[in-house]
C-alpha cells in the first residue's frame, strides 16, 4: 500500500468543512480517502449496502467459528462423527459457503 505523506490544503467554510466530515462519516470513510476519491472521480461506497457487508462479514466469521469448533471436536481422543455425518463434505461446505459470502461481500 502506497503511505501518503503529502499533504493537500485547502481553505473551506465552517459549514462546508462540516458538510465534508459528515459525508464523510455517513460514506464510512475519513475525510482525507473521501476527499481522494471525489478529487480524482473515484466511486463512493453506496450507504445501504455498508450494514449488509457487515451482516455478511458477521455470518463469514460464524461459519468460520462453527469450522474451527467442529475441527477441535474431530481433534478429540473420544471423537466419532454422528451415523451418517461426512465430514469432509461438512468441512468442504463451509469453505464453499464462505468462498461464496466473500463474492458477495466484493460484489456490494
């Protein structure tokens, strides 16, 4: 990642300053990266997409959790998979589930 070091003045109003930082914070960005991308015609993040990547990002880390609780239980001396259970199908379907909440997370 490229470190910034330079910086960019320039000379606003109180209300226009505070017209960027709440833009700002409503984009979930700071306002140096939301002042870099309206300067150079970069897109913004779209408002309402924001709490549904969380929601996403929440379910990844559960599946994440549920994969790694699973492995300790099969890493266990006394450990036998119910009747019927496969499980490295289980394994693989999570890894196939989270591979697919990651597109999705990209794609908002």
């Amino acid at each position: 990642m490229t470190r910034r070091t330079v910086p960019l003045r320039s000379w606003v109003t109180p209300e226009e300053k505070q017209e960027v930082v709440a833009l700002a914070k409503q984009a979930h960005l700071t306002t140096s990266e939301l002042v870099r991308r309206l300067v150079t015609g970069r897109q913004l993040p779209a408002n309402q997409n924001h709490e549904q990547v969380l929601d996403l990002l929440q379910v990844n880390a559960d599946l994440a959790r549920l994969g790694n609780l699973v492995r300790m239980a099969v890493m266990e001396e006394d450990f036998e998979p119910p009747q019927g259970v496969d499980l490295e199908k289980l394994f693989e379907d999570l890894r196939g589930t989270q591979e697919i909440l990651k597109r999705k997370i990209k794609a908002l």
